[in-house]
C-alpha cells in the first residue's frame, strides 16, 4: 500500500491567495480523514501562533479514524546545539508523534544559503534528526532541494540522506523543491536511492513548475518509492505541488496500488470540492477526474459511442470517483446527445417517440429565441419536464420589485439594491425584501430568504457564478442570456435566462435554479439526476 501525506494545510498555505483560519483547518482534517490519507501535514508550530494554536487544541478535533498528523519544520541553524534550538523544542513539545523534518541536500543551499562547510550541514541534519528520533518521534526527513543536490554533487546530496538515516530518521522524502525534473532523471535517481537506502522507507515531493508534479510522481512509484506527497486541487507555492485529486485516481485505478481504504476513492469529487469551498477558491472545472467537465461529451459521436460503451470515450467510470457523467445538448450534440440528456431526466421516454419529438421541437424555438442549453443543464431538464405536463409546480411569483440606489458614498457600492418579493407556495403567501450588491444579489437574496421559510434546505443553495451575454447589437435595449450557476456544497448545476430585460433574465434563471434544487436535490427529491 503506498502512504499518502497530504501537505494542504502546510505547503498549500503557501500558495497565493490561499489562508486558512483556525476553523478552516479543522474542517480540512475532519475531510481528509474522511477521504482516508495516512498522514495530514497540519503546519509548522514554530512558524506562526495559528499553527501553534492548533497543535495546541488538537484534541478539539476528536479521534481521527483514518489519518495521524505531522507536524513540519527546519533543521537548526549552523552553529547551534539541537537541545537549544526553539523550532526543535516547538516540534518536540506540540504533540505530534510524526515530524517531517527538511534540510538542505544541495551544495548550493548550503555554500549560498546557509553559508556554512559541508561537513558542518552534515552535522546540523544529524543530530536535528536524532534530537527528534532520540525522544520518540517518528522522523521524515525532507531532502529538499535533492534532486538538483544530487546533479550537482550526487556523493553529497546522498551523504545528506545518509546522515538523516544515522541520526534516525524512518522515512527519506526526495523533493523536487524548484519543480524542474524530468520524469525520466526522478525515476533514475529514485532507484539508486531505494538501493542504498534498502531498509528505510522513502517518499517523493514534487512541485509542478513544469507541469510534471504527478508524472515525476508517478515515475518515482514505479521506481519504488513507499509514500507520496501533494495537495488537494495542486495548490502550493509557486506553481503549486502535485495534484492528489489527479495522483490518487491513478496510482489506485491506472497502477493498481491502494493508496486510499477500500471504497474511499468514490468519495474524491465531493471531498475535493468541499475543500475547494473551504479554501474560498474557484474550483477548475477542466481538473481531470474530479472536475465539473472531467466526464462531460458534446460531440455527436461521442455521446453516441459513450451510450453504447462507456469505456469507448471514458477512461475511467466517473463514479469511481464519485463524479458524473453528463451529456451537453447543443448543436454539436445531434439526436443521440439530447436523448442522451432527456432520458436521464425522464428514464421512460423513448428515442423515437412522440414526447421526444415535442422535446425536440420545444427546443429548437426556445433556441431560436436565444437560449442555450450546452451549460445549463438544469434549465434543459424543466423545459423537458414542462414540455410534457410533468414540472413540478412549488411556488409562484405573485410579484416582484428592483431598486438601485445611489449610494451617498460612490466609493461604497455595497448594499446599492433593494428586491422586494411576493409569492404563493400551496396557497400561503410569502413575502419578503432583501438588500444586495446591486440587483441580481438583491434578487437572489429576496427569493431564498422568503422561500426558505417554505423549503428549509434552500438554506443550503448559494450562487456560484454568474455570467451575461449581450446576443444582439440592440444597443442598450438588446437581448441578453444570463447563465447561473448554483451549488448546495454536494451538486453544481447551471440555468438560463434569455430577454431583452437583463433583471427579467437574470429572474428567470433564478427561479429555474431553484426549481431545478427542489425537484432533485430536496428532501423529498426522486433524485434521480445524476
């Protein structure tokens, strides 16, 4: 089984326009445990009081069933004594019974950096590691900088791991800390490590500033690596570090290697993006595996080919990975393609009967008005239902009132818009207003917060995008499509809106999508979308 060491937390910090709170990262462990990493990098307790303070409330986050956390930091500095070193005494004291300890392997770092003789780095690695070792605490020694060590000097950057392995150290990680080897020179290097080091385990650390994070990853498993170290999503510093939500699908579905407890790796897309939500990060829906478009066919032919044989345009089955599939309908997708997309939205229509061919038609005039179905799958499947008698009805707007203001400060837009708003759900009224950032939020604020009332679970649903495309040159008075995409933390589905009134459009695809929520997401939701 090869070891999986999630560095999210420490390395993944790192990266821009990443920071986690306190909160954050206990809700990061809770989800990695969950998806079952062996270990979680959870900060350096001697870089900054947040990491501090977690190591020190660590029992607040209960029993972990699945993962043990690491506690990360630095060798001591030239010159100083191990037992007087406070990062040292940080590690020793914050609880934490696994240590990923790094120190330089590169004549570079340490002529230029550390500014110290090579026999003297060779001493600093060596007793960190056996100040550690000697009080009980399981070392991984984090090579860094190793692969360009080892081409500069390869006798010195493996004299660094041999004193790491004589002061103790259990596991040897090799990274590739500038993200600039090839698969091929990891992999060579790899082997000659796993020969001289028989009897200890070793790790790879790569970062992605070429692009090659995973496959350096990969290359250094199949030359015999034991444990592999990435983020989720890839986030980390610079380019960031290897993708786990890449690596994991690989190593277990492509090499056939357990990485992960049985059955844990269908639960990849929604743990990835649950942390995505966390971090406050836009998810890339391009991302292979776990991405919104991972297991989604357009093309005619594809969607053809994929309805008689998955495997025919489809690497993997996307719920190994607790994906879906999904069929685009647009022009490019033919017959096949909005069969494809009916079907699993109504099971019992078939192919070439007549409530296909009203499908069809209704389709093609909601087209020629200016909709658009490819990304807004949500909106395709209440057309469908609507078309054939069969949509729910769960409320009715009675009435509804937009109001942008100038604010007194021009320099403060927010809160510029009121939305009042008037509905009936199974014959009771409901009213309410809401204030936004301008007239959709306001919108959308005004009918969540008076539907929640009715449907509890709305409480759930938020916007996640928003986009508006001008489909004529009318001027100020032009037709405009308004695409919305909405998630509940577990689902991401899409809706549309056309009119040559952009609130009446954006309305519109408001109401679809919380429509589209309440008849497959609800509580008492068939659930049958997939």
């Amino acid at each position: 089984m090869i070891k999986v060491l999630d560095t999210t937390l420490r390395d993944g910090a790192q990266a821009e326009g990443v920071g986690f709170s306190l909160e954050d990262k206990r809700k990061i462990t809770h989800a990695l445990d969950e998806l079952g990493v062996s270990l979680i990098e959870a900060g350096n307790p001697a870089s900054n009081p947040k990491d501090t303070a977690f190591f020190d409330e660590r029992a607040a986050l209960g029993e972990l069933k699945n993962a043990a956390l690491a506690a990360f930091g630095a060798t001591m500095r030239p010159g100083e004594r191990a037992e007087r070193n406070g990062g040292l005494q940080a590690l020793l004291s914050c609880g934490a019974e696994h240590i990923s300890l790094f120190g330089k392997c590169s004549l570079l770092h340490v002529r230029e950096v550390l500014r110290c003789s090579e026999e003297e780095n060779l001493r600093i690695i060596r007793e960190s590691v056996a100040f550690l070792s000697q009080r009980g605490r399981k070392v991984y020694f984090d090579a860094e900088h190793f692969f360009d060590g080892y081409a500069m000097d390869s006798a010195y950057a493996m004299r660094c791991l041999e004193a790491a392995a004589l002061g103790g150290a259990e596991w040897l990680v090799l990274c590739d800390t500038n993200g600039g080897s090839l698969p091929a020179q990891v992999a060579a290097v790899v082997a000659q490590v796993r020969r001289q080091f028989p009897d200890l385990g070793i790790g790879i650390h790569c970062h992605n500033d070429c692009g090659l994070a995973v496959a350096c990853t990969l290359a250094a498993v199949e030359s015999g690596v034991e444990m592999v170290q990435g983020t989720m999503g890839g986030i980390g510093e610079r380019c960031g570090n290897a993708d786990l939500c890449t690596l994991l699908p690989l190593l277990e579905l492509k090499m056939g290697l357990r990485c992960l407890p049985e059955n844990r790796l269908s639960m990849l897309t929604h743990i990835a993006r649950y942390i995505t939500e966390v971090m406050n990060l836009s998810p890339n829906d391009r991302a292979p595996f776990v991405g919104h478009a991972a297991f989604a066919h357009k093309g005619g032919m594809h969607i053809d080919g994929v309805l008689k044989e998955p495997s025919t345009f489809e690497q993997v089955p996307p719920e190994s990975v607790g994906n879906q599939r999904r069929f685009l309908v647009s022009d490019q997708s033919g017959r096949a393609g909005i069969y494809a997309r009916l079907s699993r939205v109504l099971p019992d229509v078939q192919r070439d009967s007549p409530e296909m061919a009203r499908v069809l038609a209704r389709l093609k005039q909601k087209e020629f008005k200016g909709y658009t179905y490819e990304n807004a799958e949500g909106s395709f499947a209440l057309m469908a239902l609507d078309t054939l008698g069969r949509r729910p009805r769960f409320f009715e707007v009675r009435d509804f009132h937009v109001l942008c203001n100038r604010p007194q400060n021009a320099a403060n837009l927010e809160k510029s818009a009121q939305a009042y708003i008037k509905l009936q759900v199974d014959g009771r009224e409901g009213i309410n207003a809401a204030e936004g950032d301008g007239p959709v939020n306001a919108l959308d604020l005004a009918l969540r917060k008076t539907l929640a009332d009715f449907y509890p679970c709305i409480h759930q649903m938020r916007l996640k995008d928003f986009k508006v495309r001008v489909l004529d040159s009318g001027g100020t008075a032009s037709t405009v499509r308004v695409t919305i995409e909405s998630t509940d933390g577990d689902h991401i589905w899409s809706t549309v809106g056309v009119s040559s009134n952009i609130i009446q459009a954006c309305f519109k695809a408001l109401v679809d999508s919380v429509d589209y929520m309440l008849t497959y997401y609800g509580p008492d939701a068939p659930g049958n979308i997939t």
